[in-house]
C-alpha cells in the first residue's frame, strides 16, 4: 500500500482515487471523505491564509446555482464551477476553499489533529447545539420595501410573515406557515416526530395550502447552533413565501426552555379509542380519525398529548356521545374554530384543552354549540387567543363545571339559550366580559358560583 504525501498533487491523487472506488458521489459528500480530504489537505491550509472574499462569494453562488449545500453537493460539480478539470488538474485550491468555507477554524481543527490528544473519529467540526426540551420559535417578517416606498398609506399590506415552531417534550410536535400579501398561505403540520440524533429531529409533513391537505414527506430540523436551525425537505420541494420552491430553509430562532432532557426515543401521537355501543373498543386510530369514526351512543377517548389542527372539528346530526380526554391538546393553527357541533344531543366533553396558537388577530372561537341540548362540559380548560372560548347558540340544558376560561375575549357566552347551569369555574385574564348573555338564560347565580381573577 502506497502512503500518500500531504503535496497539492497528493490531494488530487486522494480524490481521484476515491473517485474511482465511488466514494465520492452525485448529491453527497459523506463525512469520511470529508474527513480524509482535511487530513490530506490541513498540513496546506493550516499555514495559508483564510479563504478569500472572492472564493466565498464563488462558492456561495455555487451553492445558489445548483441549490446545495455544505452537506448536499456534487464535487465534480464543484470543480468544474471552479475552472478545474479534476481528470488532468490540481483541484486541492477548491477543495480547501470549500472545506475552509464550510468547517471553519482550521487552525484549530489542525491543532487538534497533530497534538495527538484527539483522534479524529471524535471530532465535531461543525459546533453543532444539542436538542433541548422546551420550543423552538422562528418569526420572520419581512416587508418588500420597493412596494412600500411606492404606496406608503398601504405599507403595512406588503408584509410576508414565516412562523416555525418545533416543541420537544415527551412528543415531537410543531408547524411551519407562510402568509403574504404576494403567495398564497401555506401551512405544515410536524407530525409522526421522532429524536434522530442529538440535534436533529425527523418527522412526516402533512402540507396544507390553496383549500388542500395531503402528507408531503419526510423532513427534519436540525439544531446548528444556540441560535440558527435548518428545515429540510427530503422528497420535495416547499414555496413558502416565495415563487422559488426550495428543499433547505436555515432560520434563527428563540428558544423557551423546559425542565429535563430529552429522550432519544420514538415520540407517540395523540391516540384515540372508540367504545361501541356495544361496549366493544375500536383499534386505536388517530385522533382525527376519531372524530371522523364517532356516532351516535359511542364515547371516544383520547391519550395524552397534542392535536394540532389546520382544518375545524365539524360534528352534526349525532346524539349521545362522550368525548374524554386525558391532558390532551386540541390546537388551532389558523383562525378557525376548533371544535364546532350542530343539531347534537347529549353530549359530554370532558379534560380537553383547546387552543388557538396563530398569534395576533384571531377570531375566532374555541368551541361552539348550535341547536344542542342536554349538555356536559367539565374539567376542560379552554384558552381562546381571540374571541370567546365557548359559545351556546339554541342550546337547552346544559351542565358547565370545573373548567377554566382564560386569554379570550369573552370567556364563555350564550343566545337564545335556557336551562343553563355554569358554576364552579374559573375565569381570568379575559379582555372583554369573561361571562356574557341574558342572565335569563341560567338558572343559578353565575357570579357567586364561579371564580373571577
């Protein structure tokens, strides 16, 4: 076996070597051949300059060009961008560029190399951040000023506005949107997520946009760094506030932390079980799925965790049903409402949370109630983000105990309603009235029966 000598011509020979055993190869450079190409190269470099400003801006074009990126690029590609013919020439010059733009730091990676105190196995060239419990949160808003400047009294309508959200705790969870004056709205939900390594997250893409849902993929977050993240794509394509589809979206993001580390483990979804009337139980099934599965005299329970929802909970024309939670989340990720029954009978909701997550300028309401009667709504909290958390329309008899109003407009509100029991609940930071109709409507004392903050 040959030793190859650290000479630019030894670099050449090293990548056309490697070429020939097809290591190197189209749409990936794999961290080895990375790693053998610093070591080939370090002794060069680590006694040269930093690469140029004209080299980072060539390779940066290079990676705009050909949609790319460090981790995602064709070498003889690269090349050529570079005006090296890898078969005759000596490419080391572009290959150092590439590795210097990308890693970094060579000075100290080449220490490390040659004090003997690190093999390099254990190198970490990239200061990759380390997952953490708690939400990742990415807002981007951006205006195009050209409009702007040109009609000032409108400025405020030529905005484009990019939301990520990445919650870890016992589940993987989260959303990306894009809305603008100029594209049309797009909305992802993360769901089947699962940890993949120790900044990285994976999970499938159910893609929302122009009135259609469908799943879109595999993707992944990776945490670069205590303030940058990077979503891609791995089947397609996503336009998110742009005519240009793209694979690779780098952001930077605030985080809010959790208590506890995060378990390199599968995350379970939300799942539900539907008791017959029969008493027999249904397989478990998602949860929309339950809710699209329930009739009349059945009761469906839901496991812990987070629903998070594009499109509203439609229930109408079934009686006698009970809907049981257990900590679980019914989260709105557009202005909608979350759950909406009409012409329904006998109903029970029962340790739900329900939720607008959308930000400013919501709505609409959590959960609403048309021509329904006989009804029992207990131990469920129900944080509106917008205009009123639960909302009677017609409705005769209805039970309304130990739940919890808060962040809304109006808390809870009624019309052309009777026969209505609320007490023992709890009402706070309300912006408007936490309670609001006819008091004719019930048939106790709302205010000495409930607590007010």
């Amino acid at each position: 076996m040959q030793v190859i000598t650290y000479t630019a011509n030894g670099s050449v020979m090293l990548f056309l070597f490697l070429k020939k055993l097809h290591i190197l190869h189209h749409y990936n450079l794999k961290d080895t051949v990375k790693k053998l190409l610093l070591i080939a190269l370090c002794p060069l470099f680590c006694y040269s300059q930093q690469t140029s400003n004209e080299a980072v801006r060539k390779i940066e074009a290079f990676f705009q060009e050909h949609n790319c990126s460090c981790d995602s690029y064709d070498v003889e590609l690269l090349m050529e961008w570079f005006g090296f013919d890898a078969e005759s020439e000596d490419v080391s010059p572009a290959i150092a560029a590439v590795n210097s733009y990308c890693e970094g730091a060579y000075a100290e990676v080449c220490s490390d190399l040659y004090d003997g105190t690190k093999q390099i196995d254990n190198q970490n060239y990239h200061s990759k951040g380390k997952l953490k419990r708690g939400q990742y949160k990415v807002y981007l808003k951006e205006i195009n000023k050209t409009l702007a400047a040109r009609y000032p009294d409108q400025a405020d309508d030529f905005f484009l506005i990019t939301e990520l959200e990445l919650n870890i705790s016992d589940q993987i969870s989260g959303f990306i949107s894009g809305n603008s004056y100029a594209y049309h709205s797009v909305y992802g939900e993360f769901t089947h997520g699962r940890i993949k390594n120790d900044n990285t997250v994976e999970f499938a893409m159910l893609w929302t946009e122009e009135g259609s849902t469908y799943e879109a993929g595999t993707c992944s977050i990776e945490i670069i760094d205590d303030s940058t993240l990077k979503l891609t794509s791995h089947e397609r394509y996503f336009y998110i506030n742009s005519g240009t589809g793209k694979s690779e979206f780098v952001y930077e993001y605030s985080f809010q932390p959790n208590s506890g580390q995060v378990k390199l483990s599968q995350s379970k979804r939300v799942q539900a079980t539907i008791q017959h009337e029969n008493g027999t139980y249904s397989p478990p099934m998602s949860a929309r799925e339950g809710f699209m599965q329930l009739k009349s005299h059945e009761k469906l329970y839901l496991s812990p965790g987070r629903v998070e929802l594009t499109e509203r909970i439609k229930l109408s024309g079934i009686n006698n049903i009970q809907i049981i939670g257990d900590e679980t989340s019914l989260v709105a990720k557009l202005d909608m409402p979350v759950v909406q029954f009409e012409n329904t009978h006998g109903v029970t909701l029962k340790g739900l949370f329900v939720v607008h997550e959308i930000g400013e300028n919501c709505a609409q309401n959590c959960v609403e109630f048309y021509d329904a009667s006989q009804l029992k709504i207990e131990e469920c909290t129900f944080d509106g983000s917008g205009y009123m958390g639960l909302t009677f329309w017609q409705v005769r008899d209805a039970f309304i105990e130990n739940n919890n109003f808060y962040n809304c407009h109006y808390g809870f509100a009624a019309w052309r309603s009777r026969g209505l029991i609320i007490r023992n609940n709890s009402f706070g930071e309300n912006r408007g009235e936490d309670i609001t109709g006819e008091i004719s409507q019930f048939t106790n004392d709302i205010y000495s029966d409930n607590l007010f903050k």
